[in-house]
C-alpha cells in the first residue's frame, strides 16, 4: 500500500497526436523517452506511442536504448549522448543510433552504421560548431541532422531566430538530409520550427510547452499519498523536524507515506499543499524522507482513514504548478518522482501495472 | 560509461563502530536503510554491515523490508511505518516486525507476532501519544518501544529536553522492554540519550550529525561525473537553457554526463561546482536533464578528454557542501541521487559491483 503513482498512457498518446496535428506539413512527430521517460516508465510509454504510430524515440545514453529495446523491436532509437570512447561496437546489436556530438565522436563512429548530426547553434553543450560542420562532409551512414533550441519556451528571446538562422545554415550544408530542430517548445513557436522531424518530450507528459499560456497539454499524472496515519494535536504543538509548524488550533492531522526520498522536494515544507476530494489540505512542517505530514481539519472525518489517499499531483494540482511552488520546472518535479511510488498505468481504458 | 557513484562500504562499517564506541554502556547500533539505503543500496549496506556485527535493521515499508530479506537472513528487520490495512499476513513469511504507530496498527497486527510500539514525544508524526500508551497494556510481543527527536541537531533546542522526559515516562509505563530514541544525530547529545538502541542512518553515510561542530564521520560517497565533450566557446556566447551564461572571456567547458535527473539539483545552476584533479571547476549555465556544463579553463588540457571524470561529491566537496549550496540538508542530496549512476562498492579494499 504505497503511495501511487498513476500514469495515463492514453493521455500522452493524446499529447503526442495534438503535436502532430499542429505540424507543418511533411514533418512528423518522435518522442523523448530519456531518463526512463521523464521518470514515468519508458518502456510501456515507448509501446502504446508505437501502436499509436510512433517509430523514432529519442534517449540518452547507451544503457537506456539497450533497455529500451526489447520494449520496442520495430522502432528507431537514438542516443543523443553519442557513442562514447570504445562503445561503438555496442550500438549495432541493439540497433541503436547515436547522435554523433563531436569530431571525436564522429572518428569514434567511423563508418559502423546510422547515425545522427548535433550541430550546436547556442547551447553551448553538446554537438559540433557551425564552422566544423560546414568543413565536414557528411558522416557515412548520416540520417539526421538535428539541433537545439536553448530559449524556445521565450517566444520573443532573439536567441531564437539566432538559432534558426545558424540551422537554416547547416541544412543548406546538408542537403538531401533529413533534419530536426524543436523539442516541446520550439514545437509551438510555429511552423517554421518544425524541419522534417520535431522531438516532443515533456509535453507529451503533460508539461505546458508555452510557458504564461494556456496549456494544450492534457494532463498524464496523478500522484496519491497514502494516509498512514491520522492524529489529533492540541492548540500549540509543533509538527515535525525542527518544530516549524505550531498549531494555531487544535487541529487534525494526516501524515502520509511519502516524502522527499520519493521526490517530494523538501523545499515545499510548510508550503506544499494536496487535495482530500475538492478540500485543499496544506502540508505542515518539514517534509521527512518518508513521511509528509497534512492538515486535514477542514475535510469530513469519513473520508480520514489509514489508507485513503491525498492527491498530490492530478487535475487540481498540475506538475507546472507544484514546480512553481518548488522554484524549479516541471521536468525536474517529473524525474524526481522515486522509484518506491508503485507506478500505475491507464491504456485504452484499463488500469494496469507495467508490462 | 555513465557517471559513477563509489559507495565506500569500509567507511560504512567504520562509522558504525564510530559511533557504537561512543554508546553508554549497555546501549547497542542498530543501522537504517530506508530509501534504499539512503539512495545508496540497502543490500549490500547490509550485508556489510551485518558482518560487522550489526544484527538490526530498520526500513520504512513492508516493500522495502521484503526486499532486504534475502540480504541479510539473519538479521532483525524492522518496518518503521507499521501494518497498514490488510498487510499484517505479508510480515511473517519474511520475519518483518512492524513498528506499530496507532490504535488501528495495534489492532490489525493483534497477537501477529514480534512488534516494536511507536509513541510520539513531539514530531507529531507517527506514533500514538504517551496518554494512549499509558492507558495500554503492552501489545502481545513487544520488543522494543521507540520515539523520535525533533530537534536533534540543535542541541540547545528545548524540545529536546521535553522528548526525553516524555521518554522517560514511557520508559517507566513500559518497564523491562527495550527502548530507543536516538537517530544519528541524538546519539551524539550524550551518554543519556542512549538508551538501548540507537538508529544511526545519516551518520553513516557520512552526513554530519552535529551540524556546525566537525564531522566525526567519514565521508562515504564518491560522485564522478564523466565528460562526454570539451569544446572552446568564445567571450560572448551563451551556455545552456535560457541563456543564463555568458562566457566573459574565451572559456573552455567540459559537458559531463550527469544532470538534475541523475540528483545534481537544478537549483545549483551556475551555483555548483566540482573538481578536476585539485582544479575547481564552477557549473555554468542551468543543469539539465542529462547534461551538466563546467568551465574547466584552469585545467590542463591534458586532464581534459572524453571519459575523464569531474568529482562532484568526495573529498573535496562533502554532501553537506553540496547540501548547503542546494540550500537543503545532506539526507535529500543522497536519496536524490539517481539510478542511471553506475553503483560501484568499496568493500574490504576491493572494488566491485553490488552483490
């Protein structure tokens, strides 16, 4: 009976056809499934986006491709760290694609198969300059070339149509090769981003792409914190590490099985609030490691019991409003869920755990 | 080639016998490893430390203590957060005793078997309060009752003061069965706090139990994180999501693989640092998901290739640094540590992978 956390399969295939219903015609829609999926499960959120027509998927490093594909045999997955010192020979049995970053990379690869481009235009963290590409010609076996935006969710950020431009730049170097440009964001700065491939991440989970604006995303979490325990304390009493919260009254409390040691950032102690059906329930005191104590004084007693379920992330409270309260974004608030909150999956309707 | 965790299980061992030679005479160290150890791995924490002569354990949930079983057969597993409803049968085929925290936990569990009581002497947590212990007869097969400080890393606190009289008189109500309030840092108050049993966790894993004072732990955990790429960039240009680095002068970066994902916290952006060699190389720009950016222009070029590491967390710079610069405490910065870090152990000098 641990906290759980529930994740909508349908609601991100949902998100990843609103994108590619918005894109420019000719480009098509892949899918980021890096740190395990934005730490929701990569394997069955990489299998209901290929039934709903998916067919390339975007990670990180090697270990997360070769984990990923047996979850998926049909589809393409690229690496975007590369193919690092002496793990070339690595990639071909599982048939993964790395997105070459740098000269040395590109020598690392040689000729051992398909592979992808990173040209930096502005992030300044991976992927070879504008000056090194232009001097190259294509790597053998070259079938993306792809970039970065680094402002993308500030529309008016010049850095932008910077970036633009120094693309526009390698896909005249380039051509015949197919390329790619936008992540979530840049997605929705318009069509003119979208090249022949965009590559969706943290808005397929729900994540709002257009930062002050309504979001078009639907959401794809609810996370629900198991009472453990309920408690009546006297006017006075203090609650938790450090004493930081003092009942002003006697009050009701539930403290519930959860914590910053299952990404609960301890940062929204005495901040943080949840949801007893429509009653809004503050968190009082420190979060503990494993434990989040809320005031629950103001909910009907017949819905306290060991047992029922606090919601923390869900239609009332969503990933971008818990990361504003954190001071952080939604991505961090997603991959920092840990891995003790029993993950629950929505697909085609049914509830099930993975695989 | 992913970026490497060292857990020092010596340094484990070490600082549990630390802290037992410091115990009151009589009293014994039990170690707790919820959270996986901490984030570190409960299992061979355990076998490490059950060799040398610990025969306690303690862990947050029935999951986690079901797991930590086949481990250590013959060691005492204790589940802090108690028999939730309809678990009590799931305990005794893998010889678990629950900490029961209330009426309803004393119910269900009934005459189950071995169990340790809880009762709150000021977290307002878990834990029934000392009125209902002293009206109760004790529960059929209690080993051990147990309370928890509030307030013990501020020895000056009054609280604390307040808890062990409260514990005083549970002690009295609850006479000839053993006892325990202190957790890493309430076993370094003194001699009177001791009891029976203390529950070192933290202080194990190097965290400072007496914060402000120096360390009488050693530090446990190494954090490399590996360069994927150096590239030069010039006065001018920007690094990282919004652009938040503008290089001043021509710099140097190294891009290592790791992120906020893998536990470097996002609010370290342009605020952390690591080293390389004796070279303090500040982070530059935001962290992301999968990818950290350090100026490393004092490094020699020679220590500077992809596959060499940058320390983030060691001798030079201890969790409590990095702690404190992420404004929160050491126990959050361990459990935040994620699963893409390969775990490797020191054990008995050799270095080897878990298990």
């Amino acid at each position: 009976m641990s906290s759980v956390l529930f994740v909508d399969l349908d609601a991100i295939v949902g998100n990843w056809r609103t994108i590619r219903s918005r894109l420019a015609s000719g480009c098509r829609a892949a899918a980021v499934l890096k740190a395990d999926g934005y730490g929701l499960g990569a394997a069955p959120i990489a299998q209901a986006l290929h039934q709903a027509g998916c067919t390339r998927f975007f990670i990180a490093t090697l270990e997360e491709g070769v984990a990923l594909r047996s979850a998926v045999p049909g589809a393409e997955i690229i690496v975007l760290n590369g193919v690092e010192p002496g793990t070339a020979r690595l990639f071909g049995p599982h048939r993964l694609i790395p997105m070459l970053n740098s000269r040395p990379q590109i020598e690392e690869w040689g000729s051992a198969g398909p592979c992808a481009l990173h040209v930096d235009t502005g992030m300044s963290r991976l992927g070879i300059t504008l000056e090194e590409a232009q001097s190259l010609p294509p790597p053998p076996g070259l079938m993306l070339i792809s970039s970065h935006l680094a402002c993308a969710d500030e529309p008016d950020q010049p850095m932008n149509r910077y970036q633009l431009a120094e693309f526009a730049a390698i896909r005249a170097h380039f051509q015949g090769i197919e390329a790619s440009l936008a992540a979530s964001s840049g997605t929705f700065l318009g069509l003119e981003w979208h090249a022949d491939w965009v590559r969706p991440g943290a808005a397929l989970y729900g994540v709002n792409p257009m930062r002050g604006q309504p979001n078009p995303m639907a959401p794809v979490v609810t996370l629900q914190a198991k009472i453990l325990q309920i408690r009546e304390i006297d006017q006075g009493r203090t609650v938790g590490y450090g004493a930081t919260h003092r009942a002003g009254n006697k009050a009701r409390l539930a403290t519930a099985a959860i914590g910053y040691a299952d990404g609960i950032m301890r940062c929204l102690s005495n901040r943080g609030h949840g949801f007893v059906g429509d009653r809004r329930v503050p968190l009082v005191g420190r979060i503990s490691m494993d434990l989040t104590v809320f005031d629950v004084t103001a909910v009907p007693q017949e819905d306290l019991f060991p047992g029922a379920s606090i919601e923390l992330l869900g239609h009332s409270i969503t990933v971008d409003d818990m990361a504003e309260a954190a001071g952080t974004i939604g991505y961090e608030i997603l991959t920092s869920l840990g891995p003790r909150l029993e993950r629950r999956y929505l697909h085609q309707n049914r509830l099930g755990h993975a695989q």
